[in-house]
C-alpha cells in the first residue's frame, strides 16, 4: 500500500483538472497518514525524540553515550494489536553486544504483578524491514529460516554456558503492568552480571530506590553499563558479549506538577565485591569522566528545575 500510495504521487496521468485535483486532494492526506502510522510502527529509530522521548526527564535525551561507535537507538516495543506500546528506551552498543543504557519512567504507588520470564530479541537488529515488536528466536527462526540472528545483539545461546547472569538494568521489579514487566526481558535491555552482584547487593539497591522515591508521584530512571578493555563472553572460539566492568544507575523523581523533588545516582563494580557505591548525581558525573560543569549529559538542566 505504501509503494501505491508513493506511486500514486508521482504519477504523472493526474492532472490539473477539477477530478486530477480532487484526487490528489485525497490521496496526500492518504498517504500522509500512512506514513505516520508506518513511521510510528518503526522500534529501530534515528532520533528517540520522534517516538518515544516521554521516558527521558523534560522529553529530552541525554548526551550521554551518543557517539559510542556502533550505537543504536530502541525504542522497546511490546505485545500484539492494540496492545503494541513503546515501554521504554535503550541506546544499544552492536559492537560490545550489550547496552550503554535503557531509559525508563517508574509510576508511583507501585501494584504487584506477575513476569513473563520468556526471553526475547530485537527483530529490527536483524533486518531493519522486519517487525517492530520484540520476538522469540525461535519464532524469528520459524518465519525467517537460515538467517544469523546475532551478527548485532546477543542471544539465549550466548548466555547459557556462561558464569554470567542476563542482568537486567531496567528492571521487571520496578514496573506493575504486566505487559511493561514482561517487555524488560529483551536481551538488548541486560548486560553479562555478576550473579553474586544481581541476586544481591544491587537487586537490593533496586528495591531501596522504590523505597527512597516512594514520595514522588513517577521517577525518571537510567541506567547503564561501562564496557571492559577486553573481557568477554566467548563462544565458540569468537569473542560473543562484552563483559562490563561496572554498572550504574541515575534517577530524577519528581512530584504531581512534575518539578524535581530527589536526584540521586549510583555505581557497582561488575564483580564478586558485591558492593552497590550509592552517589550523588555529581559524583556520578565523575564516575562517568563527565565533565562537572557539563549540563544535561544525563537529565536535562541535571534536574534542577
């Protein structure tokens, strides 16, 4: 329909007659909204302002990671029909095959709910014409047979015969909705963890943040990793998933009129240390080799105001 709809465009029998007119009166409204609706379906984007901006503080994206080689930006999408949202957002490194961060909004109060568990991938790291909705490999290798899913993101098989947890940065347990729970199962949204780390002290650091901001009406969440020099998950022979060697996490919670009312930050080393460092947005920044007076590298105006 979309190749129709461009053709009939370009089509050089409409013309300039009271029914050409008309025509093309019609169908440029037409073609208009079919371009939105095939623009707004696309989950690989250019600029994470066009589709999903609404889980970065002010709608404003960080500076942070953006020049990071090999980089791509997600916004994550999930479920089927009228059910397919964006859930959250995450700028993806394809050369290390992990995340330089996922970005995402915790509602307030926070309600129960049940996880997926079900692992899925990124179809559009595949092929950029494929769906937008992360799948399952194995259906992705029933509808697309013969074709290398991982050439850019990392898959189960990565994983299973290593020491390393599928470390989630944002996480299952800080959403309700069970379709926002079941959409932090993409591989592209966990880094290889430490288990000691991920089972302990910083699934305890992710419990204490949802304590800390139980004030503010939703908080506005990064969090990333620092890839290593040169440690991997190797499979096969070939060097497969970047082992980070540290975490950290960002936050900004805001109240009812939405103005700033806690920013805090925190570090852990990608290790049996099993130690959460918890930080102020400041010190973070110089964690991260952010330059002090540098504004908006992680929330606009380092939310201030």
């Amino acid at each position: 329909m979309m190749c129709l709809c461009l053709l009939g465009l370009q089509d050089s029998s409409v013309s300039l007659t009271p029914e050409g007119s008309s025509r093309m009166q019609t169908l440029v409204p037409l073609c208009a909204l079919l371009l939105l609706l095939f623009s707004a379906q696309a989950d690989v984007v250019a600029k994470f302002e066009d589709n999903c901006s609404e889980f970065f503080y002010h709608k404003k994206v960080p500076k942070w990671g953006e020049s990071t080689d090999g980089a791509v930006r997600i916004c994550q999408r999930y479920g089927e029909g009228s059910n397919s949202k964006f859930h959250f957002a995450t700028l993806y490194d394809t050369k290390h095959r992990i995340a330089v961060y996922s970005a995402y909004v915790i509602e307030l109060p926070m309600n129960g709910g049940q996880d997926s568990r079900l692992w899925l991938i990124e179809p559009q790291l595949v092929d950029t014409t494929w769906k937008g909705e992360m799948e399952e490999e194995r259906i992705l290798k029933q509808e697309h047979s013969g074709i290398d899913l991982g050439k850019k993101q990392a898959l189960n098989e990565d994983y299973k015969e290593s020491v390393f947890d599928r470390g989630h940065l944002n996480p299952n347990g800080h959403h309700s909705e069970n379709h926002k729970r079941a959409a932090t199962y993409t591989l592209t949204n966990v880094v290889p963890q430490n288990h000691k780390l991920n089972t302990e002290a910083w699934r305890k650091y992710e419990a204490k943040l949802l304590t800390k901001i139980k004030s503010c009406t939703k908080a506005f969440v990064l969090v990333g990793a620092v890839p290593s020099e040169d440690n991997w998950i190797v499979k096969n022979n070939v060097k497969s998933v970047n082992i980070p060697d540290f975490l950290w996490n960002a936050y900004c919670c805001v109240d009812n009129n939405d103005k700033p009312k806690l920013r805090g930050a925190a570090s852990a080393k990608n290790s049996e240390d099993n130690k959460v460092n918890e930080l102020t947005l400041d010190q973070l920044k110089e964690f991260l080799k952010i330059p002090k007076e540098a504004e908006g590298v992680l929330f606009d105006k380092d939310c201030t105001s």
